[in-house]
C-alpha cells in the first residue's frame, strides 16, 4: 500500500514539476505562453511589486506563509526518510551470556529460518525477512503449502520449531512473526 502511495505521488509531482518546469522555460526562450499560463510574455516578472506588497500591511501573511512552508518541508523530509529507510535488518545482536554481545548477519539468520521452515513437512517454499532493530528482530515468513497439509499445523510447526530453535539459540525473549501462508496451484493433469 505505501509503496503504491509513494509511487503515485511521485507520479503526480513529477508530472507536474515537468509541465510547470517546462511551460516556464518555453516562455523563457521565446515561445508563446499557454492559454492557462499566469503571464503574457517572457519579459514578465513572477511577482510584480504589486503582488509582493499586497499583503504587506496583514501580520498574519508572513508567519502563516513560512509556517506552511516548514511544514512542506518538515513532510519532505519525513517522505526521504521513509523512502530511504532500511526495510532488512543487517544485523542481530546475539546475547552470548556473559555480558557481551555478538553480531549475527540478518541474512544468515534469515537463510537459516527459511531452510527449517521449508524442510516442514508440506512447505513447498519458504521466504523469510528480517525487519525491527538488532535487539529486537522481528520476522516475516511466507510459507507456500501443499494442498494437502492443514495451515494450523503447519503454522504450529513453523514456531514450534524453527522461529523457536532461532530465538532461543540467538538468546532473543521473543522474536515476534509476522506468517503469510499461501497455497501453491498445481496444474491438471489428465489421468488414464
């Protein structure tokens, strides 16, 4: 779902960025201006002295346009930091039990959970991610099942078993899941 946000809404500012980008420097380089266009010509000025002083005698006009303008901005950044962020946990911080901590790669430990998850009787495939912080690992598995196996069971198994082998071999108190199960389709085959 955010993924579908962002990439629309880079869409819909991209898109228009382009076109407002674009019309101004047409009308820069000597193109005739669009019928929707704000001025008449290349020689006109954004603002004129006129628009630049309409508001200057009402106290409310600068606060509120630098007001709206930090919290543009305050959104912008928000908007970089979630894009830019790190969804898959590098690392695991692994209590070793005397005082210290050891680092275990997120991708071995993932390797190892989608491994024993997929040797579970009926797991056709099996895909794990790491997400959360090094102290507090979280997963997400996607286990893709037979047709003949029962979900709960399998579902049992997987935290019998593997996510509770990983959280107590990497000294975790939990290591909460997040457990997407889908079917697999096999195609129909004629039988004579």
């Amino acid at each position: 779902m955010l993924r579908t946000v962002n990439r629309v809404l880079l869409g819909v500012v991209g898109l228009v960025l382009v076109v407002v980008g674009g019309s101004v420097l047409a009308v820069g380089l000597g193109a005739p201006a669009p019928s929707w266009w704000i001025h008449d010509s290349r020689h006109d000025v954004l603002l004129s002295d006129a628009e630049r002083t309409r508001w200057r005698d009402a106290d409310w006009w600068w606060p509120t346009v630098l007001a709206v303008l930090a919290v543009l901005v305050l959104l912008g950044l928000w908007w970089l930091t979630a894009v830019l962020r790190r969804h898959r946990l590098s690392e695991v911080l692994v209590d070793t039990g005397d005082g210290e901590g050891a680092l275990l790669r997120g991708r071995a430990l993932e390797g190892v959970l989608a491994g024993h998850a997929g040797e579970l009787d009926g797991v056709a495939d099996a895909h794990v991610l790491l997400t959360g912080r090094p102290s507090a690992p979280e997963t997400r598995v996607r286990l893709r099942l037979e047709p003949h196996v029962d979900p709960g069971a399998a579902l049992d198994d997987l935290t019998s078993g593997a996510l509770a082998r990983a959280r107590d071999s990497a000294g975790l108190a939990s290591l909460p899941a997040e457990v997407r199960l889908k079917g697999v389709k096999h195609r129909a085959e004629r039988v004579s």
